[in-house]
C-alpha cells in the first residue's frame, strides 16, 4: 500500500499519510510554460496497490487532467491496484439533463476517471448519490455526518438542537445528523409564487428559541446558506450553526458569511481553502483525514468501508 498525493489538496494528503504512518510516493507533478501538465513517479511501485489522492475543485479541468496524468502513470509503471482518492468530485452537481442539448458532465468524468485505469473510487458526501452508478468499477461514498455528530456533541449542549435541512434534497442528510443526536428536524421549503417573483422560505418545523444546525454537502457563493439562516433567525431561532463537508466558498462568499446571522460555520479539508478562510473569524476546520485513512487501511485490507458509519 503506498500514498500519492496530487497538487490540488497536499495539506490532507500529509495528513493522512501521517495517521498511517507512510511517506508520499515521491513524484514530480509541475506544469510546462504552456500549462501542461508533467507527472513522474520517482519510485518504484511495481505490484503495489496505489491510493492517489486529488480533490477536483477549483480550478475543477487542472485538477481533473492532473488526476487522470496521475492514474495513467501509475498504470504504465505496473502499479498492482489503483484507487482514485476523491475527497470533493468535482462536476457532480451536472448529474443529469437540465435542458434538452447539455452534457452530463458527471457521467463524462467517471468515464475518464475509468478510462485513465482506476480501479475504485474513494469520495467523500457525493452530491447525487446515483452518481456511484455512473461508475462500472467499485465506488466507496465516505459520509461526514458521523464527524459532525462527534464534534457537536463534544462542544454544543444538544438539549436545544434542532437540526435543519436548507432544502427538501438535503432531508435524508439533516435526518441521518438528527438520530445520531437524538434532536429534532426542521426542513426549509424553497418556492418562488411566480417568475421573477422572489424566493419564499417557509420552515417546516418548530425553531422558536433553538439552536439550528443546518447542515449540507456543499457550499458555493454562499447564498442559500446565508438566507436560510435569515429565514430561521425571522422564526425565532436562538443561534444558527452551519455544518458543511465541501467549502467551495466561490467568489464573495466568505463577505457574505462575515456579514450573516451565522453564528459559526464548520467545514471539513475536503477541499484546501485555507488561504481563503484566513479572512473569517466565523469559519472552523474539521478535519476528514483520520475518516479517510481509516477507510484507505480498510480497502488495503479488504474489510467493510460501510460499518465506519454505523
């Protein structure tokens, strides 16, 4: 078993090598004058079984040529086994058709991925779960909410918790956190009374002097979340907590979360955002590393994945 890290999240990377007490394949990843990308491993891994570890976030096509490069070279260099290491999959929010003439991006990735030689998939919070059906080879979905549940439980007084779903998609999600607490759930319905019309939030459950936890796989501009909280402070929630395993944090997102009736939010290292988090005193970090080792050792060892989140 051996551990290559790719460019786009090295700081997890090392984390997760730690915990299993491995060094880094040592590799050469850089880019020429023109922006292609070179991959050299600069050891023999020759019938080893390889775990390659590249979130494809932003910028979401570097990242993804650089983890088919990566796959590919290991392929070529007669690796035994290759396992794509994905903590954020990118392009999954393009899961099926919108308008009639578009791509669906995310069955052309999992394609490539295939294509370039992985044998399995390892990701974490996949944003369509029927996205694992894309893939004609084994794929383990990693969850955060047992995380979140650990670190609520070990921080917050869970006997005024109400547990928020910021849409009707994210309800199994918001549920799964709410039974591993023993809280209740409260669901924001979305709905515009007309075109052009603008966006209604009715809560759908009691949040009247509680602490809500919203709780998503993804966030992006910023926007929703920060409505949501808006919508649940107007109904007379207590305090707004915001846990979120993907930190996309787009554009001006972190000014608007500052600005917001959040009163903290947690995310985890799925995607490096460290740079930008440095300008938000409202942000936490909770790392997914000790997870994702675990589940690296378990695949190694071909023993359940599936039983980390009982």
């Amino acid at each position: 078993m051996k551990v290559l890290s790719g460019t786009s999240n090295i700081k997890l990377s090392k984390g997760i090598a730690k915990i299993l007490k491995l060094k880094l394949v040592n590799s050469n990843i850089r880019r020429f004058a023109d922006n292609e990308i070179y991959i050299e491993i600069n050891e023999n891994i020759r019938g080893n079984s390889i775990f390659v570890i590249q979130s494809t976030s932003n910028p979401a096509n570097d990242n993804l040529m650089e983890l088919l490069l990566c796959i590919d070279a290991l392929r070529r260099s007669s690796a035994k086994s290759i396992t794509a290491v994905i903590p954020y999959f990118g392009y999954a929010r393009q899961d099926r058709k919108v308008a009639p003439r578009t791509s669906i991006s995310a069955k052309l990735v999992s394609n490539l991925i295939t294509n370039a030689g992985a044998n399995r998939i390892l990701t974490v919070d996949l944003h369509a779960g029927q996205i694992q059906g894309f893939f004609d080879i084994p794929v383990d979905n990693l969850f955060a909410t047992p995380i979140f549940a650990r670190h609520i439980k070990k921080n917050m007084n869970t006997n005024n918790i109400v547990c928020v779903s910021p849409d009707v998609g994210g309800v199994e999600r918001a549920r799964d956190l709410g039974r591993r607490l023993n809280v209740g759930l409260a669901i924001i319905d979305k709905r515009r009374a007309a075109p052009g019309k603008s966006e209604v939030m009715n809560i759908v459950g009691n949040v009247k002097n509680k602490s809500c936890i919203i709780v998503d796989d993804i966030i992006d501009s910023g926007g929703t979340i920060v409505n949501c909280a808006k919508a649940l402070a107007e109904k007379g929630a207590k305090e707004v907590f915001v846990y979120i395993t993907h930190a996309v944090l787009s554009n001006d997102a972190i000014n608007k979360i500052n600005k917001s009736l959040i009163k903290k939010l947690f995310i985890t290292d799925t995607i490096d955002c460290s740079e930008k988090i440095k300008k938000s005193n409202k942000i936490g970090v909770i790392s997914i590393a000790s997870t994702m080792a675990e589940a690296l050792k378990r695949i190694s060892n071909s023993t359940s994945v599936s039983s980390l989140f009982k």
